[in-house]
C-alpha cells in the first residue's frame, strides 16, 4: 500500500504514520518540520519518505504531491491529512 500522510512529524500525524509503516506501507511524510520527519524515516529505509512542505500554501501542495506521485511511480491508495 502506498499512503501519504500530512503532519507526520508529530503527534497523531506521527503516529498514522509509524502504524502504517508497522503494517508494512510504503509511506510519504509530510511535514514543515525535516529533522522531525527525518528522525522517523531513518528507522524504515527504503519504506519511508519525507517531504518538507508547508501545506497552507496552494503552490506547495502542488508541488508536494506531484513530487510523491512522481516518486510512488503514479500509485497512491490513501491520503491522510493530519497537518
């Protein structure tokens, strides 16, 4: 399963994320915050990846996903938006 999950690098966001990557999902992370997102995918290589995004801005979001979707090789089951 390929997921992207918003406002990863803490709290319920964070917690989404590391049960899904648990499960065995392949997981994008999404968050403003890099050492927080990288303090977390460093325990999945390979499974997690992390996007420093500010998800308040249109133009970000934008970019945000195209990249993932670029990346996951136009597969994408879930998104879940804790940001």
């Amino acid at each position: 399963m390929k997921v992207i999950v918003t406002g990863a690098s803490k709290g319920v966001g964070r917690a989404v994320a590391k049960s899904l990557l648990d499960a065995g999902a392949y997981v994008a992370v999404v968050a403003r915050t890099k050492v927080l997102l990288d303090s977390l995918i460093k325990f999945y290589p390979g499974q997690a990846f992390a996007y420093t995004y500010d998800l308040s801005d249109p133009d970000e979001i934008n970019i945000c996903f195209k990249k993932i979707i670029e990346n996951f090789r136009g597969e994408l089951d879930v998104v879940i938006h804790c940001a």
